[in-house]
C-alpha cells in the first residue's frame, strides 16, 4: 500500500515537472516572438520555403488540393499572404473554428468572426470531408517533428482524425528548439517549415 502510494507521488511529481517545463518554455518563446524583427522579410521568405516544399513528394500536395490553415494571431507567423498564394494556384483553403472542446474545419471566406481569444474564425458550414495538409501554429519545434502548441489540445485531437494529412509546422526560425517536453498523446508533425529551411520528419 505504501509503495502504491509513493509510486503514484513520484509519478505526480514527473508529470508535474513536464508541466513545469512547456510552461516555461510557453512563457519564453511568447517572450522572443514578440520580439521577433524583419517580419516582412521572413514572411516572404517563409511562403517562397513553403511553395518550394510544396514540390517535395512527401507534402503530396499541389493545386487542386485542400489545405487547413490556421489564421495567423498576434505574433504568430502570418498567413494570410500564404492563404492567398494557395487560393489562387486553384486550392481549397480551411481554417479553424473552436466548437466546444473540438476544433473544425470551416471554407475560408470573406466573412470572419472573432473567438473568445480574439482569434478570426471563419463563418459557414463545417467541412467533414478530406484533408491533405494541415498548417499548424506553434509555440517550439523540434527536429523530431514534436511540437508545443498553447495547450488547448485543439490541434491534438484534429490530426487524430487526419491521420493521413501532412502536418506542416509553419513558423520562425528561432522557434525550433533541441528538444521540446512531450505526453503520450502529443502528435508529431511531418514538415518544418521556417524563414530559413525546410525539415522533413520522420513521423
């Protein structure tokens, strides 16, 4: 009974610790974000990397396909200028829309509405159908493909019902870090793409 009881404080104490460190990591890369410069320069730069990715086989991705896109906040990577390229080389563009503990897929559009956050978000029908890639926001990468998000889990359980989605982390170079704390049910992307160069992940 005894060692039930410290196993299952030292297993607290562990989790607690992971807590700790994408808190502080959280706290640190909003920190640098915003201090972030040149952010015209790199946008441009990201979207030249991001159409150059787009020609590697494992995107498996061109015109005519159908991309998720989140619309990019604060200091984010923008991507609105991204969203235009993709829209008129033919694609289909999606963004996110929090319904509940869900997030879905709504046509990008004209007409937008804003979040509890303050976040855009698409107004129209939920779209149920395919997915070829998903760009996702983030906090901190690594070259692993692990990614921290802000800690909603919104983006976690999307990928689990786009299993065969390429998953693009799109962001500043800065952003990748060697090792980035990690759970279980923590999804792995499948690209990196930044202002400076393109990783692939073998997820």
């Amino acid at each position: 009974m005894i060692q039930n009881k410290l196993r299952f404080v030292e297993m607290d104490c562990e989790e607690q610790s992971l807590q700790d460190k994408k808190k502080n990591l959280r706290r640190y890369m909003k920190e640098k974000r915003s201090q972030n410069d040149n952010r015209d320069m790199k946008e441009r730069l990201l979207i030249d990397n991001f159409e150059t990715a787009l020609l590697l086989k494992t995107t498996g991705a061109g015109a005519g396909r159908n991309f998720f896109v989140y619309l990019s906040f604060s200091s984010e990577a923008p991507t609105d200028e991204l969203i235009a390229s993709l829209k008129s080389s033919g694609n289909a563009v999606y963004c996110p829309r929090i319904e509940g503990k869900e997030m879905a897929a709504v046509l990008h559009g004209e007409d937008f509405a804003l979040s509890p956050f303050g976040i855009r978000e698409p107004v129209g029908d939920t779209y149920e159908g395919e997915i070829d890639v998903i760009i996702m926001p983030l906090l901190a990468v690594d070259e692993r493909g692990n990614r921290l998000g802000y800690g909603g889990g919104y983006y976690d359980r999307f990928l689990q019902r786009y299993q065969d989605a390429t998953r693009v982390a799109y962001c500043y170079d800065f952003q990748i870090v060697k090792e980035v704390p990690t759970e279980p049910w923590d999804e792995k992307v499948d690209l990196i793409v930044t202002d400076k160069r393109i990783i692939q992940v073998d997820r």
